[in-house]
C-alpha cells in the first residue's frame, strides 16, 4: 500500500482559502480540527504563548500527494498563510471501518 498522510497546520483565517485550493486539486475527503501551540510565531500577549490553528488532514496515494503537495506550497507563495508547516508520512494501513477493508492507494 503507498498511501501517504499529509497534515498541514495554518491559522484559522487561512482554512476557507485553503480548502477551497484543496478541493480545486481534487481532493475529495479531509478532516479539520482546531488546535493550539506555539513555534515560530508565538502569542506574547497570552499567558503560555499559544496560538489558535487549524489541523488539516488528507490521505492520498503517493502520485496524488505529490500534487497536493505542491499545491499547498504554491497556496504559501501567494502569501495567503503567514505562518504554518506541512508534514508527509507514510500510511502503513488504511482501513475503512464502514466495511472492515483495507483501502487501496488507488481510492485515494
């Protein structure tokens, strides 16, 4: 199975752009949750430096990653995100709890 997970974590104001640009690629499936921590831009005015984001998660094949990949990266470079990180790992299994079955890459 090649199937990667790609999680992408930018600020709150960023996700209608950025989910907009996502589905423009094809992507047809992905889970948004808010979080909070600190890095590069940490929130000095809050008491433990935190900052309101938002956790953006896709699984897809190893050819389609690539592309959503390089659509996140050129959504950057239109200065849409100030700040955010974007990480690729590998899956080692996908299943789908609907039916108990592993998930092929090519579904993704």
């Amino acid at each position: 199975m090649s199937i990667k997970r790609i999680t992408i974590i930018v600020p709150l104001e960023c996700i209608e752009k950025l989910e907009a640009c996502l589905r423009g690629a094809g992507v047809h499936g992905l889970t948004i949750t808010e979080v909070q921590g600190f890095g590069e831009h940490a929130n000095f005015f809050h008491r433990d430096l935190t900052v309101s984001n938002v956790r953006v998660d896709i699984y897809a094949g190893v050819d389609k990653a690539e592309d959503i990949v390089n659509t996140v990266i050129n959504f950057k470079a239109d200065d849409y995100t100030p700040a955010g990180i974007l990480a690729i790992e590998p899956v080692e299994r996908l299943i789908s709890l609907h039916s108990g079955e592993d998930i092929a890459a090519a579904d993704y």
